[in-house]
C-alpha cells in the first residue's frame, strides 16, 4: 500500500524526470527519451495524469526528432487526450505544435498550418512565452515548404524577436538556420553561409547535435553550389557522421542526398548512387515524400552506372514520374517545376517533342506563378532583409553593450575583489599589530606580575610553615592539658587557613589576568568594578616598571569613587587602556625626574568619578605636559615620542579605538607644558 | 628590643607575630609595623631610638625601602640602628645600591625565618 506521502513524492519525482526529460529533448533527444519512458511508466502505475501527458509529450518529441513520425503522431494524440481532460490549455497549445511539423513532415502543409494556428492562439492565449518562438519558427517553416515566402520570413522574424526576448536560443539558431536557407534560395551564398556559420556557433555552445548536423550539411550544401566540392563534401561528411552519431534520420538523409549529389558532380556515379538510393530509403522510411520526389529528380538527371541507353531512358522516366506523384502528393510548386522542367529535358532528349512542349507549358505556367509571385517577393524579401540586419544590428549593439556590461562587471568585481584581499590583508595585519601591542605591553607586566605573585605565594607557603609549627604546639598544649591555650593556636591556625585561602585566591586573580590581557579577542561585555580594575593595573604597572628598572620610583595615589561600583564594559580591554595611560604616566614622571629639579616629587594619580549617567576614569600625571604640536598626533597610528624600540606607536591609538569604538565612550587629554598631562576617559554608566 | 618590620603588605604583620610567638611570649623580642616607608620614618621620630632594629622592604610604593635606609642612616648618626633589607629582587644592582647606603644586612624573599631568627638574635646579644 501507498501511502499519500509516498504517491506525492513519487509524483515528485515523475515531475522532475519529465521536466529533465524536456530539457534535454534539443541537445540530447536519445537520452530525453530514455528519461520521459521512465516518467511515462512511474506515471501510469499510479495513474497520476499530469505525468503520464508531460511523459507522453516529450516521448512524442523525441520520436519527431528520430524521424518516427507515425510513432510521434500517435503518442502526442495520447497525450494530447489527457492534456484536454487536464484542460492544460497550454499543454494543449504544444501538442498542436508537434501535430504540426509532423503534417508538415508528411507532406501536408495545409493540415500542418491548421495545427500550428491552433497552437499559437493557445499558446498566446495562455502566454506559455517559453515556445511562443518555436511555434512561430515552424509556422515560418511550413511556409517556406510552401513557397510562400512573405509569410515564412514575417514569422520567422516574430520568432527571432521573441526568441530573443525569452532568451530562447533554440529559436535563435532555428531561425538564423532558416535566414541562411532563404539567403540560399535567394542565390545570396556568402549571406547563407554567414548565417548557417552563426546558427552553427550558438548550436556547438548549446550541445545541440541536432542543429548541429543541420547546420553543417546547409554549409557543405552551399559549398557544393559553389562548386567548392572538397569544402562540400567535408561539411556533408561531418554532417552525415554526427546526424548517425544521434539518431537523426532526417539529417541523415539529407547529407546522403546531398554527397550523392556531389559525387555525381566528380564524376563518381556508384558512389552517387549509392549515397542517392541509402538517403531514399530512410526518406521512405520517414514519409518525407518531398525529399523522396527530390531525390528522384535529381536521379533522374544523373549518370547512372552500369546501364544500356534504353535501360536509362526507361529508368529516369521512371524516377520522374515517382517525383512526380509525390510532389502532386505534396503540392510544392518549386518542386512541380522542377519535375517538369526534368520531363521536358528528358523528353527532349529522347525526342518526343510534343510531350516535351507540354511539360514546358506546364513548367512554364508554374514558373510564371513561382516568379510572379517570387518578383513581388524578391522585392518584399530585400525589404525584409533590410529589416533583418537593421534588427540583428541592434540586438548586435545589445550583445555588445552587454559584453561590455559583463567587462565592467568582470573589470568592479576584480577591482572589488583587489579591495577585499588588500582589506583582509590589513585587517590581518592589524589583529597582528594589536597583538603584538599586547605582548608588548604584557612584557612590561610580567616583571610586575611576576613580583605580585611573588608576594601572595611568599604568604601561603609562610602561613603554611607556621600553621604547622601551631598544630605541634597545640598538641604540646593539649599534653599539658591546657586546653585554653589550645584552643587559642587553633583559632590562629583557622585565622593562617584563611590568610592562604585568600593568598591563593589573590595569585589566582593575578594569573587570571595575565591571561585575559594576553587573550585575542574574547572581548565580552560584563559587570566590571572600575574602581578594583584601576587599582589592580596601577599596580602592575608600578611593580612592572620598579622591576624593570631600579631606579624607578614614583609616588603613586588613588582617589576612587565609591559610587562608581560596577559598569559594564570589556574587562580587559578597558584594563588595556588604563594600563596604558598610568605606564604612560609613569613614563613622563620618570623622564621629568631625570631632570633633577629640587623638590620634584614624581606623582600619578588614579581617580575615578561618578557623574550622572557616564564614569570617569583620570589618569593624572605632574610630568612636562604634551608640547602643542606633538598633541594633534598622539591618537594617531605608530606615533610616538619614545626612542626607537621602546614603543609600537599603538598604545593611545588601540586606547582610544577602544574607549570610542568599543565602549561608545571619549577619551580626551588635558595637558599644560611643565605641569602634567590628565587623560579623561569617560564611558556611559 | 624592638624590632621595626616595614612592609607595604599588611599580613606581614600577622606573620611576623606567630613566627616569632616564642619569642614574643618570651619577652625576647618584641615587632612594631609600619607600613611605607613614610609611616616608618614618623615611627622613628616618634619613639626616638626605640627600635634598635629595622627590616625594610625596598619595593613600596611612594618612599621605597631604600630612601628610608638613606634617611635613617644619614639621620640617625651615633649610633644609627641596624638596618636589614628584604627585597624580591634580589640583583646586584639593588644590593650594590643598599650596601653604599650602609644597609648592615641585606635578605632576598621568599625570607628563610629560621636564617632571619639566627640573624636578629646575632644582632641583638
């Protein structure tokens, strides 16, 4: 049993098959038709309509392009039945399309223009915009078949518009196709040529082998009008090779027919003929009955080997009267006209001059109304042609502005894409910059740091040695019974417990903060109490300079406000920037020092404040103050006034992106020559 | 005898009163604590000439330990107390610097008490 959810997946999956299936049903017919068996017989186990119609369509297709055209016939007759019980007026539209070509492959070019005018007013109805150019291209073709030449190219060019419009290329190399085989007609070879050579680029791009055969069989046919018999019999080669390589009779066909005829012009009738009779037979084979009474003319004029006079006479007349029931059969008068023309000439030959006369009048008549009509048309067509190339100009302009379109496209996306490698390269190297600023400034601290892990450590294994000490003691105590005095030593003993606990923990704390200093980028926003943060990089500071240098000294002073409490900000970062500004600080009292000025007593002093919604953080320092012209720059990147080596040039620039950027704060400088310098930072709270 | 113990870490004091609690119940000797260099010289003046013995840390903020040496030995001439430095950074540079300044002793951190004991009842008998 199948359960609804797997009949809708299965008809998923018979949608999908059928939509590949009539993807490819252009450049890959053989396969196409594989993939549209497959939906048709998933869609008839469960009887789900939509497919079976969809698969029928595209097999029916495919059996078009083989050729087979009753097979066709009859399967899109199916599907043309399930499409009306759908009432898919669009599905409905195609299936007329394909009835179409396939009356026009039989011969029947009024029954193929009455399907093909049903189509189109369907598929316009129904703006199926997809085939509307298709459906245009064949009714251009049936026309053309027809001899009616004003209708062909007026569809023909509708199609090439829309086909553009929709960006159909299968339309586009139809329709340059049959512009060259109208250029053909018309005795314009290098037009032809240049039009088949066009329909045969954008076929070769598309995969379409098809088109491709076609294409290169219209080519060599030209050459072989040109007398260019090896350009002729390349092409035809080729195209003979490739038509066999997919299946595509037709093309077949036409190849043979066309190397037979070059072959009779070298003067090789056995290969001519064996060329001419392989191309009848699957002609036959394919109903093409105006390709059969072609074939038949063209025998019918040739040398034929291995035959008495009589033997021929008999034969070629024989040829042209088959020409001749076919082509009444098909009613094309470019043909009739050639048969008869063919009939008079052999008529002529065998000295029956008044058949011969009548086959002239015959021809004759039909030449007139060929040419009266072919007069008007000849004039109409170079108007049409005008019309062509003014159009194919300017779809030409458009190829070309959107070549340069692309260019400039092609042209900002690499220079975007020069921006982006040079701006990750930056980037890269900042993250680079900041890190090594950190180590830098983690190197100053670990001296410090090293000395305020000293401390805490000296303390534990201190309190520790002497709790031990106690506990001997206290047992001594206990000996003696005084338990009073026992009782005291294990009070001190619980008092040291607490001393290391607290020891440990303030080492802990130190570590922890090496860590968080040193740390990329874990940058998160978290309750912080400033006051605490200032006054454990103060610190550091101080230590790490001292040990550094021993003649440092500096008397340093705290004055925090106890309303400041907690503010949320990036701990070590904001830590960063304090600890900058108070070694900066230092920095400037020790270089006044060196001055040796009577009473100069060294001084940086921590404050912090608590306004109405922001917190102040002052790092003040009794230094010389920043020179004038040295302020405008301090924030700047790599500016700095230490002697080379001993600063990045980076601390107050990372200082300030820090506090703005990071912290949506401001970080100001107030500074007097000859009395000290105070940095305000200043973050909202 | 009283022995003046400076050092900008307040447990020092803790410390320094049950590593010696034998002594100090004893009545061998007895601690008073400053904790800068500042507090110590106002000690000093205070109780002139009480301490006969002072250990000084050398890194303190404001006044470190060696300005406190510099003044107490320039200040207190005849005849000045005894004065032994303690220090974590125990470097020539710090040492070299405490000698000319006339320190009598000079201990590196973490200090060894059961040394220091030997050397403060060596100075006092």
């Amino acid at each position: 049993m199948k359960t609804e959810k797997d009949i809708a997946l299965l008809k998923a999956s018979i949608d999908q098959l059928n939509q590949q299936a009539w993807e490819v049903r252009v450049t890959d017919s053989n396969r196409s038709l594989v993939l549209s068996n497959e939906a048709l017989n998933l869609a008839t186990t469960i009887d789900y309509t939509k497919g079976k119609a969809e698969g029928l369509r595209t097999k029916g297709f495919c059996h078009l392009r083989l050729s087979k055209n009753k097979e066709a016939q009859a399967l899109l007759e199916e599907s043309l039945q399930l499409y009306k019980a759908l009432n898919d007026a669009a599905g409905i539209g195609y299936i007329y399309t394909g009835l179409g070509i396939i009356q026009r492959n039989m011969g029947d070019y009024k029954a193929s223009l009455e399907f093909l005018n049903q189509s189109s007013e369907l598929i316009t109805q129904t703006n199926y915009r997809e085939v509307e150019p298709l459906v245009y291209y064949h009714m251009g073709i049936t026309y053309k078949y027809m001899g009616n030449l004003e209708q062909a190219l007026e569809f023909i060019l509708k199609s090439l518009a829309v086909g553009k419009e929709v960006n159909n290329w299968i339309a586009e190399a139809y329709t340059l196709n049959t512009l060259g085989s109208i250029y053909d007609e018309l005795g314009d070879y290098d037009h032809a040529l240049e039009h088949h050579h066009q329909s045969l680029v954008i076929r070769r791009e598309a995969g379409d082998k098809w088109g491709e055969a076609g294409s290169l069989d219209s080519i060599g046919s030209i050459h072989l009008k040109q007398g260019n018999y090896p350009k002729a019999l390349s092409f035809c080669g080729q195209s003979l090779a490739m038509a066999r390589s997919v299946g595509d009779k037709k093309g077949e066909a036409n190849s043979l027919f066309h190397l037979a005829q070059i072959y009779n012009a070298q003067s090789e009738p056995d290969l001519a003929w064996d060329n001419a009779r392989q191309s009848l037979i699957i002609r036959e084979e394919i109903g093409d009955k105006k390709g059969q009474a072609e074939i038949y003319v063209c025998l019918a004029a040739m040398k034929l080997p291995k035959k008495n006079q009589n033997e021929i006479d008999s034969e070629q007349m024989n040829f042209l009267k088959k020409a001749l029931a076919l082509g009444e059969e098909t009613g094309a008068l470019d043909l009739l006209f050639r048969i008869h023309q063919s009939f008079y000439k052999l008529f002529k030959q065998q000295h029956q001059f008044e058949d011969a006369l009548q086959q002239l009048e015959l021809s004759d008549a039909l030449e007139k109304e060929i040419h009266s009509q072919s007069f008007k048309q000849k004039i109409l067509n170079l108007e049409i042609a005008h019309k062509i190339e003014q159009s194919k100009k300017e779809a030409e302009i458009y190829r070309l502005r959107n070549v340069e379109l692309a260019h400039l496209y092609e042209e900002s996306t690499k220079q975007k894409n020069e921006i982006q490698a040079t701006y990750t390269e930056l980037k890269a190297t900042q993250v680079q910059l900041i890190q090594s600023e950190k180590m830098a400034s983690l190197g100053e601290l670990t001296a410090g740091i090293a000395h305020e892990i000293q401390n805490p450590l000296n303390f534990v294994n201190n309190f520790s040695e002497v709790s031990n000490e106690l506990l001997v003691e206290m047992n001594e105590e206990l000996d003696k019974g005084d338990i009073e005095e026992a009782k005291a030593i294990a009070n001190d003993v619980k008092h040291n417990l607490e001393k290391i606990n607290h020891h440990g923990k303030r080492a802990d704390a130190i570590v922890k903060g090496m860590l968080q200093h040193s740390r990329s980028s874990s940058g998160q926003k978290e309750p912080t109490d400033i006051n605490a943060l200032a006054d454990e990089y103060l610190r550091l500071s101080y230590h790490g300079l001292r040990a550094k240098d021993k003649s440092f000294n500096a008397k340093f002073e705290t004055d925090f406000d106890a309303n400041v409490g907690s503010v949320i900000i990036i701990p070590q970062d904001l830590g960063r920037v304090i600890l900058n500004l108070i070694n900066n600080a230092f920095y400037a009292v020790t270089e006044k020092r060196k001055q040796q000025i009577d009473g100069y007593e060294p001084t940086v002093t921590v404050s912090t404040k608590k306004l109405d919604g922001k917190v102040l953080i002052v790092v003040k320092d009794n230094g010389s103050g920043i020179p004038q012209k040295v302020l405008e720059k301090i924030f700047q990147p790599f500016f700095t006034t230490k002697p080379a080596g001993k600063g990045t040039g980076l601390g107050l620039s990372l200082s300030y992106d820090i506090v703005t950027k990071g912290h949506g704060g401001t970080l100001r400088v107030d500074t007097r020559e000859g009395e000290g310098t105070s940095f305000i930072i200043e973050i909202p709270a | 005898m009283k022995i003046l113990v400076v050092d900008d870490e307040t447990d020092i004091q803790v410390l320094f009163q049950q590593r010696f609690r034998r002594e100090i119940r004893d009545g061998e000797m007895s601690f008073v604590f400053a904790f800068s260099g500042e507090e110590a010289l106002q000690f000093l003046e205070q109780y002139d000439h009480e301490a006969v013995l002072i250990l000084s840390d050398i890194n303190m903020p404001g006044m470190s330990g060696l300005e406190l040496l510099k003044h107490i030995k320039e200040k207190y001439e005849a005849p000045p107390p005894v004065v032994m430095m303690i220090t974590a950074y125990g470097d020539d540079g710090n040492y070299n610097e405490a000698m000319k300044l006339g320190a009598d002793d000079f201990l590196t951190k973490p200090v060894d008490f059961l040394t220091l004991k030997e050397k403060l009842k060596t100075r006092i008998a």
